[in-house]
C-alpha cells in the first residue's frame, strides 16, 4: 500500500496521497494554499525511505551516542521464554472454551 508525495510548483506545500494498489492510478491533489490563483501545479516528488530499527539497532545506536551505561540503563532483555511458561501455566486453570 504505497504513499504519494506531491509538491507544489508555485509555493512549495506538499501533501501525500494514500493508494490501495501499486497499479491503481495516482491523481494529484489539489494545491491547499492555490484558492482561486492560477499555477499552483502539484508535481509527485521522492519520498524519504524509512527503515524499521530493531531493538539491537536501536541499542547500538544509542550506545554510540551515549556510552555503553544505555546498557545498564535499559536492563536486562526480557526472556521471552520464561514468559511463555508463566503464561502456559496461567492458561491452565482458565475455563474451557464453549
């Protein structure tokens, strides 16, 4: 589900346009600012490329920023395990489903 991003020619405001398909046809929106003056033409631009960070980039990044105390600061990772079994052993005594 890609976004659009257009500019206008004449005074620069921008806005994104949501599709449902990569092949569905993108119409650009019309200018906000233009009202009745003639000009303001919205052309598609390039989008900024976003990049999800895992907690390990995110870790790392901040450790570069701020010294390896992030480490002691953020604490242990939690132990996704541990946390499988307390809900394994929670779910027990619910009741059955109907």
């Amino acid at each position: 589900m890609p976004f659009y991003e257009f500019s206008c020619a004449k005074c620069g405001s921008r806005e994104e346009v949501f599709v449902r398909s990569i092949s569905a046809p993108v119409t650009p929106p019309r200018c906000k600012s233009a009202g009745r003056e003639k000009g303001h033409e919205m052309r598609r631009i390039m989008s900024k490329v976003i990049r999800q960070k895992t907690l390990s980039d995110q870790i790392e990044e901040a450790e570069a920023k701020f010294g390896k105390e992030v480490n002691s600061a953020l604490g242990a990772t939690p132990d996704v395990g541990k946390l499988a079994r307390r809900y394994e052993s929670l779910s027990k005594d619910l009741p059955p489903e109907p």
